[in-house]
C-alpha cells in the first residue's frame, strides 16, 4: 500500500490523497457486491468496511449514511444505463417502444447487470429506504428523462405504464420464474411487448 | 377456552376434537398476520405457534414444513380470488381484458387483500421457497384457469405477459410508490390497462 510505504503519519482510515480515489472505488464496488449478496436490510456500513479493509469512519466520510452508500452503489452499477435514456428517445418516435424493450431486455438478460438489479429491486420491496432510492434514481433519472422526450401532458404516467410491463416481465421471469415466460426467447418477448410499450407511449 | 373450562385434561397444545377446525383456523390466520408482518424468512412455526397460543407440534401436525403453513396461509388468503378465473373469463371474450385488470385493481385497493398480497410479493421475492409457493399457488390456480378458457396455442404466455402488465403497475404504484402512478385515479388506470391485457389476451 503506498500510504504505509511512503511512511506518512495519518489519521486511521484516512489515505492521502493520492489514493483516495482508489479506495473510495473499492468501497463502491464492495458496497455493491454486499448489497448484492445481503440485501438492503442485512448490509451495514461496518460490514461494507470490513469487506473492503477500511474503517467504517471512511465509508461515512466518503458516502455519508447507509442509505447514501447504497444510492452511490446503484448509480455506479447503473451509470452506462443512465447515458441510455437519450438514446432510446433518439430516433425516430415509433420505434421509442423496441428501443426501450431491448435496452431494458439487455440489462436483464447480462448478468453482470441482473445481479445489482435484482438486488435494488429486494431490497426495493422489502425497505422503504431503499425503495425512496429507487424512486429517486431510477425513476426520477431515468423515466423522467425518457418522458421529457415524449410532448405528451400525460407523458411521466406513460413512461410509467410502459416500465410497469416491463418490471412486471422480469419479475415474473427472472425472479418468481413462471413457466413458459421464464424459459421463452426473449426475441419472442420483444416482439409481443415492443408494441405494448409503444403504444403506451406514443399511443392514443 | 372452552378447552380450560371443561377442565379436560390433554396434552399441552393438543385440543379435543370438537374444537380442531377452530384451532386450525386460529393458526391460520395468525400464520397469515405472521407472515405478513415478517415476511417468509423472518418467520418461525415457532413464533407462530406461540402468536396463536398452541405448542409447535400442532403447527407441524396440522400443516407439515413452514412452506406448507405458508402456502395454506396464501390459499386461504386467497380463497375468494381463486373463483375469480372462471368469473373473469365468462361472459364475452371481448370484455376479459377489462375484468381481469378490474379484478386485479380490486384485490390491490382493497386494504384486507393488499397486505397479504404485499407479503406474499416480498417473500417470493427475497426467497426461493416462497418464490416456488407463489408460482405454483398464483400462477398454477390463478394464471393456467384463465389460460384455459382462451383456446390459443399460447395462451399460457399470454396471461403471464398480460399478469406481467399489472404485477409491474402493482410493483410500481403499491411498493414502490413512483409518482405520479401512485396517486393515479385507479378508474384511468383501468382505462388504460384493459385493452393492453385484451391485447395480450386475444390480440394478434
């Protein structure tokens, strides 16, 4: 560790500056693996800290509260997902409804990203906290920006509806796994649900 | 108690017969406040043998594992609902789009049904156990008899992708509470959702 080998006297858990991006990286990425494994409720910040050998002092110095941490998780796992809302609604408008069915299709089906996913989305249901997280982040960064590009009044509910059949997809397949939708071509599940989102929002 | 009161003596937590249908309604329903309030994990056949007053064997005896409490705690929960297929698929195939998504919205807004709904969605959600309790309770009763009345080859991925629609809009609107469908008049979501489970259930 260069901190312990240039011999410099600090603060426990306090690196200098030079590696502090470095630290505060490996913080995120274990903060992610633990709400991953753990859930919302089961992770502690201590726990976090543990895992990725710092003290807990640091991870609140960096991220704040548990909550905070696990915002500053999720918009990690899902910052290539946030440059993703232009690029649906750039294009021509009657094929805003594919753009969005194969992007959110694509996020499920890597597991790279199903894992956090599935992870915001337990400890979504089961905590408040991390619903409010998922509330700000997801919905409010993502379908709103979705939405802005829409010129509809109604156009934050329809973005809305359009998202709920797609959650409601991944979460009767991926996670409650129901027969046939769990083991179905997920070319076959775009090309029933593209128009369904379509229509929702560009729709009468 | 009438069980105190005859001053039969018995065995701890083994009523006499006359009374067996009243105990094992009684550990029913407290199974169902249990698991509601708990979820699946944090539950014990322990802690609700104790909720409703009676010893652990008779739980066991009377419904086997913790996932056969849960799953008679689901079913009777749901015992009203599990005519609804039939309801909801008579009458003119051209109208089963909107009497499924008003049945749904039915069971949702009505706080008595919500709360076990909204248990049984975190536990199926947060374990597997629960998660194979739902699939084969909801999807296997619920999904396969409105399937059967449709006459389609697919039929089967047709009610799970219309399911998908409102179990999405439910996720949304209920757990997560994203704005502004929470707050939406349930009358325009229906008005909404109806010919989008049409379409799914007897669409092209």
């Amino acid at each position: 560790m260069s901190g312990d080998a240039d011999g410099t006297a600090r603060r426990r858990g306090r690196p200098p500056r030079t590696e502090s991006g470095d630290t505060r990286d490996r913080i995120l990425v274990t903060a992610r693996e633990e709400f991953s494994e753990r859930g919302y409720e089961k992770t502690s910040v201590r726990g976090i800290a543990k895992a990725a050998g710092v003290d807990p002092a640091l991870v609140h110095h960096y991220f704040g509260t548990k909550e905070q941490v696990f915002a500053a998780a999720i918009e990690v796992a899902f910052a290539p997902a946030m440059d993703a809302p232009e690029a649906i609604a750039d294009g021509p408008l009657d094929g805003v409804g594919e753009r969005l069915t194969r992007f959110i299709f694509g996020v499920w089906e890597n597991p790279a990203t199903r894992t956090p996913l599935l992870a915001i989305l337990r400890s979504a249901v089961n905590n408040e906290a991390a619903a409010a997280v998922f509330r700000r982040l997801i919905a409010a960064q993502l379908l709103r920006r979705v939405a802005a590009q829409l010129n509809s009044p109604d156009a934050e509910l329809r973005v809305e509806l359009a998202a709920a059949q797609l959650v409601g997809c991944a979460m009767l397949r991926y996670v409650i796994k129901v027969e046939p939708l769990a083991s179905a071509d997920p070319e076959q599940l775009v090309a029933r649900l593209a128009p369904v989102v379509q229509g929702h929002l560009t729709g009468p």
